[in-house]
C-alpha cells in the first residue's frame, strides 16, 4: 500500500505511528491534512521538535529500498552516511522524481536494543479475523547487522521466531541467503530463550488493531 495513504488510513483510526514531519506529492510539499506549507514551515517543525533522527521513505518503496536516514550532527544539520543534507533544495531534487513521506525516527525499548541497537527492530505479527474474533497466527522479529540502520531482510537483515505465547525468541535467527545464526553477529547476543518484556501488551495492542480494521481477514 502507498505509505502516504497508508498514514492517513492509521491515523484516521488512531493507530499509533511515527510523527510525521512532511509528505511530498507531486513536488509539493503537504501537511499531515494534505494542506500545502513551505519549506519554512518543515523547519519550524525540525527546530520545535528536535527529532534525532529522520527517515524519509519512497511512498511506493518496498524492502527498505529508497530511503533516506538523516541523523541530527552537532550543527543540528541532518545529514546522511552517503553527506546528503535534508534541506529544500534536497526535497525538490528528490520529489521531482517521487513521492515521499518524511517521519521521525523512533527510540526503541533499551531491552530490544540488546539485541541490535542501529536499527529499530520490528515485530512483524499476522492476524486472523474471523467474526469479531481475533487470534494471532504467527509472529517473528526483525533485526539489523552489520551496522544498518534498518531491518529488512532484503537489506542484510535478520528474522527471528517469537513463540506466540511466551514471548521467547527462537534458537536462530536466518538471513535472506538462508545463513542461520544462534547469536547476534554484531552484538553476540544468544537468541534461545530471550523473552521479549511486554509481549502481552504488544499482543494486546496488536489484536485491538486488528479489530479497528475488520474489513481484513488477514493481517501481518
């Protein structure tokens, strides 16, 4: 789903997201209501909120292609690894050729961290809705390595089993290649039997979301 629609349709249902900053449709730079502001305005909005760190994603991107990391340097410029500055003439160079959505960055649990720290690291959890009832049919983590800071498979990342009703991780982990790891490569952190603190509450969150959006049988 385009993930500038996708954010409108969650956030008409209160489902909670990232704070978005901008969205560039048609190299016009748009409010969260799709109300046209400048590039000024954007600013006023770095400079209140003080985000770390910002991600600004291709509306039709998949697999973490496209997307730009900005990390908030000394200068309290946002600059990327590759030296890419977010500023406006940096919008409109990339909006000529895309939309976009410009969120902040999240702070993960301390505890999921362990795990891997450069990336946020998210469940990725299916639905079942039948009648009004919701059961979960599957869950598992992602994670980052190799210093990345997002973690999609397709980018070199990691999935992990989570047995639905305990919250402990599986034995290992498994890459895009089919390589198998019983501990984190960049932090040695040991999968087997790391509980993830909260599941029920990630569980209940999880099941209360999919009873907003009954219209989907099949969620994940």
């Amino acid at each position: 789903m385009d993930k500038i629609i996708a954010e409108q349709f969650f956030r008409s249902l209160s489902i909670p997201q990232p704070d978005t900053i901008c969205k560039l449709v048609n190299n016009h730079i748009y409010n969260n209501e799709l109300v046209e502001i400048s590039y000024n305005d954007v600013e006023h909005e770095l400079t209140e909120k003080e985000y770390q760190k910002i991600f600004v994603k291709p509306a039709d991107g998949q697999g973490g292609h496209g997307i730009y990391i900005f990390n908030k340097n000394d200068s309290g410029e946002y600059v990327t690894k590759d030296n890419d500055v977010l500023n406006e003439d940096f919008l409109n160079k990339i909006g000529a050729k895309n939309d976009y959505i410009i969120q902040s960055g999240l702070e993960q649990d301390p505890e999921i961290s362990k795990i891997y720290p450069h990336s946020v690291n998210t469940f990725r959890i299916a639905t079942e809705n039948k009648n009004g009832n919701v059961r979960i049919l599957c869950s598992v983590l992602r994670i980052g390595r190799d210093g990345n800071q997002v973690d999609n498979i397709s980018q070199d990342g990691l999935i992990l089993r989570i047995d639905i009703d305990t919250g402990k991780l599986g034995d290992h982990a498994s890459s895009e290649q089919c390589e198998y790891f019983e501990k984190h490569p960049d932090t040695n952190l040991v999968f087997k039997r790391y509980k993830i603190l909260n599941w029920s509450k990630i569980k209940k969150f999880t099941m209360e979301t999919a009873k907003r959006l009954p219209q989907f049988i099949y969620l994940g």
